[in-house]
C-alpha cells in the first residue's frame, strides 16, 4: 500500500495527488498542516529530514523529491501513461521537471514570500532550526527578508517561464508531445499561482490553465480547493554557482 | 543525424560524450572552446539562445539539457542499457544525479574556476570584460562569471562548496559501501554523471580520496576509470582534460584500454 505524506491540493502535493488520481492508486492519506509549519516537526523529520512534502512510501521504502517520485509511479504504474509516448516527448518532460525545479518553484518560493510579509513564531523558529544545514540557511534568508534586487530577479524569471510555457504549448496545447503528461502534471500546480502573485499570463498558458482544471482527475484532487491559496514553502535552493 | 555541440569531456559538456561512448553511437561532435568562450558567440547562440552547453540536436530536435540529454540518448538509442529496469533503482539514479547537479557539481566548479580560471582575468581590462559579460544570455550565468572575472567570490561562499563537497565524498562512499555502483548493482547513468566530474580527484584532492580514506570510492573511480567507453571519451578532449584523466588513471592503476 502507498502511504502519502502531503501538504493538500497545492504546489507539489498536488502534482502528486494529481498523478495518483489519474492513475486510480489507493493510498494512505497523511495530510500535514504547512500553515502551521508541521512539516518540520521531529515526527515527520523522522519520515523526511529535510522537512518537505510530499513523501511516498511503498514497500518499505521512502520517496522524496517530487518530480521523481512522479516518475516512479509512472514506472511502477504505467497504466494510463504519463511519462510521454515517445524518446522526444520524454526528453520534454525531463526538462520540465527540471525546469521546474530549477527556474520555477525556488523563484516562486521568494517572491510569494516577499509578497506575504510573514513572521514566523517562535514554533516555526524552533522547526528551522531542526533542519539541516542548506534548508536552514534558507529559511534563516527568508525571515531575515530577502534583498529587493534578488525578489525583482525572481519576478523576471517567472515572466520568463510564462513566456516558455506559452512557447511549448503552441504546438499540440500540451507541454509535452500531443497528450496530457507529467510535464502538464509537475508545473500546472506552480503555474496556476502566477497570476495571484503578478505575473502576466499570456493566452495559450490561460487556456492551458482552465483545459487542466477540467480533467476528472484534477478535479478529484483538488476537491475544490483553489491552488493560488497556499501556505509559504520554500522552494529548493536557487543555483548557488550560476 | 545526431549532432554534439560541447567543450572537454569534464562535468557537464562530458555528460552526452561519456554515454555515446558507452553506448557506442555514431555522432557528429562539434567543439565548442569554452575557454575562448565560443559558447557566447552569435553562431552557438543559433543553435542555443541559452549559450549553455552541450546542446545535442537530433534529426532537427534541439536538446540543452545536459541530464535529461543522458537520459533521452539512453532512451532513444541501441546498445547497453545505462538505466536500471527496476522503478525504485531509477529514482535511486535519478536522486544521485539531481544531487550532483544541484549541490555538488556547481561547489567543485566554484572551487576549481576561482583556482584555475580566474588568475586570467587578474589585469584584464574591465570595459573588455564587461563587454564580454554583456554577450552572455542568462542573468545567472552571467552573474557566477561576473564573480569570476571581478574575484568577487565571496570567501564564505568558497568554504560552503568545500564543505558540500567533502560532505558528498563521504555520502558517496557510504553508498558504494552497500552497492558496486551508484544506483545498484549495475553501471548508470548516476555513475557517468559523477565520474564526469570526479574523474580527477585521486589528483586534485589526494588527502581526501585515497584508498584508505575512502576505500569503496576508490575501487569504484578504478571501476569507472577501466571502462573502454570511459576512456574513449576523454580521449575526444582536446585540451588538459585528458591529461588530467591518464594521471588519474596512472594513480588508480588502471590499464590503458585498446583504442
């Protein structure tokens, strides 16, 4: 049986619910409360001691790093498949997932942090300081505040993946191949937040948007919960050497 | 057609050389002297706006993506397997190489550039080398080169990529305590992503890789080092690379494979 460790419906919880429900998979439902920083408490540090959801485990072993685990499940579980229907499709699903991760959900993390204003209490305080070194430093970074110009660089990098995801949309109106993919699946949670924190959506990646919110399964999901609300993660570490 | 757009076969340029190689496809490999920075020039940025490499084109489709490249020629070409069959070994693989990518590659390439390129730059003049940086596309990339040539690095910068890597020899001794390779019991893409950069440390950092210290790292550099397709690979390098590699060899012991 799969266990899920999760935040809800948002950021990269909702990839993984998102996959598990397209592809009809039973779990274990555990479902943290981010809001109140649960995900840094000694009980889940003993599931993941980096402190982030989602994890999945199967068979006794433990799963982190969602785009991955994405993948796993696709592997484990092909049926329907997600991973794109031929060598180039999965190269642009590959390069979703890391574009993701490198150029989205870290810029993401910094300008919704500097949007919100948030003070951290002294709970949340004492969780940073359970975590190891690099998760740390970061969340030290974002109470101190994060300096204008990197919250300005952040926001240009944002307009610039609207701007790619529009461009590799406009051949099939999915971002990999000609179906519905974990490209779709890992950056439709992270994008669906653009517009609530500025960013300019161009017309292909809004009809995207909608055409995903749509499918049975996200909707399944989501259970009406709307993914612009969101509690404040950080993101991984932006690239420390270019 | 399968073209390879790329510099010396050292961290990420070497990526798509090492699995062709081991693979033992065909390809057209165009180099691109990333000391002269030609991966800024008007003709690559053709062919990549981004002005990373490698970039590798296949019958037309255009990849810039060094590990996902890895995982595509795996993918779409003959020969060895270099992934694992098994779900749960493939995101082993995959945890390996986002690692790499993310943590330890970027902290020996701040280490190694600040050692080895930036004394170039000491004297230079700085409206040529701000004119260099302006030819440069992407605003991060741009940033660790103005840091380069300026000696800008900030020194507690250079002491956290020192630790990370320290950290990731031990991590990876640790791993290779409990399988033969990186991600199980057969050779992958995990193991090419990492040699790609940690061909050389017998040489580079002989107080900290050595066969007493980290005894199964050591057996696995000699393991890596002996492949043919390994070795082949460093031998398409054009400038010190392969230099630094027949050293590494020649303190691991390892034979010279037939050409």
């Amino acid at each position: 049986m799969i266990a899920l460790y999760h935040g809800g419906p948002s950021g990269h919880s909702a990839s993984l619910l998102i996959a598990l429900a397209e592809k009809g998979l039973a779990y274990e439902d555990h479902r943290l409360d981010l809001a109140a920083f649960a995900q840094h408490a000694p009980d889940f540090l003993a599931v993941n001691p980096a402190g982030q959801v989602p994890v999945l485990r199967e068979d006794g072993r433990t799963l982190t790093e969602t785009f991955f685990t994405l993948l796993y499940l696709d592997e484990r579980y092909p049926d329907p498949p997600l991973g794109g229907a031929d060598p180039q499709a999965r190269y642009t699903v590959q390069k979703w997932g890391k574009y993701v991760e490198t150029h989205i959900a870290p810029n993401l993390a910094i300008v919704d942090w500097a949007l919100r204003g948030q003070t951290p209490d002294d709970t949340a305080r004492a969780g940073f300081e359970r975590l190891p070194s690099e998760r740390r430093a970061l969340w030290e970074q974002a109470v101190t505040g994060f300096p204008a110009e990197d919250v300005q660089t952040a926001r240009a990098a944002l307009a610039k993946a609207a701007d790619r995801i529009a461009e590799d949309l406009a051949g099939t109106g999915w971002l990999a191949g000609d179906a519905w993919s974990l490209a779709d699946i890992i950056v439709f949670p992270h994008a669906a937040r653009f517009a609530s924190l500025g960013v300019a959506v161009p017309a292909a990646m809004a009809d995207w948007l909608e055409r995903a919110g749509q499918r049975p399964a996200v909707r399944q999901a989501l259970g009406g919960q709307d993914l612009a609300v969101a509690a404040a993660t950080m993101g991984p570490e932006r690239g420390r050497w270019g | 057609m399968l073209e390879v757009y790329t510099w010396e076969p050292n961290a990420n340029s070497g990526k798509p050389l090492f699995c062709l190689k081991e693979k033992q496809v065909p390809f057209v490999f165009h180099y691109i002297d990333m000391g002269k920075r030609e991966h800024f020039s008007p003709a690559f940025l053709a062919v990549n706006r981004d002005g990373t490499i490698p970039a590798v084109v296949h019958d037309g489709f255009v990849m810039t993506e060094s590990t996902p490249i890895m995982e595509y020629i795996d993918d779409a070409f003959e020969g060895p397997a270099l992934r694992p069959a098994d779900p749960f070994w493939r995101w082993r693989m995959r945890q390996v190489m986002r690692y790499m990518d993310n943590q330890v590659a970027p902290s020996l390439a701040m280490l190694a550039s600040n050692r080895l390129a930036a004394p170039q730059f000491q004297g230079a003049d700085p409206a040529e080398l701000k004119r260099e940086l302006d030819k440069i596309p992407l605003p991060e990339r741009r940033a660790a080169w103005e840091k380069l040539m300026f000696n800008k690095t900030p020194p507690a910068d250079l002491a956290e990529s020192a630790r990370r890597v320290r950290e990731a020899i031990r991590h990876f001794d640790a791993l290779l305590a409990e399988t033969p390779w990186l991600a199980g019991p057969d050779f992958s893409l995990a193991d090419i992503n990492v040699i790609a950069t940690f061909y050389g440390l017998p040489t580079s950092q002989p107080e900290q890789v050595n066969a007493q210290a980290t005894p199964h790292l050591w057996g696995w550099l000699r393991r890596c080092h002996a492949r043919p397709g390994i070795q082949q690979a460093f031998r398409l390098g054009k400038g010190y690379i392969g230099q630094r590699a027949a050293e590494a060899r020649g303190l691991l012991g390892v034979e010279e494979a037939a050409a």
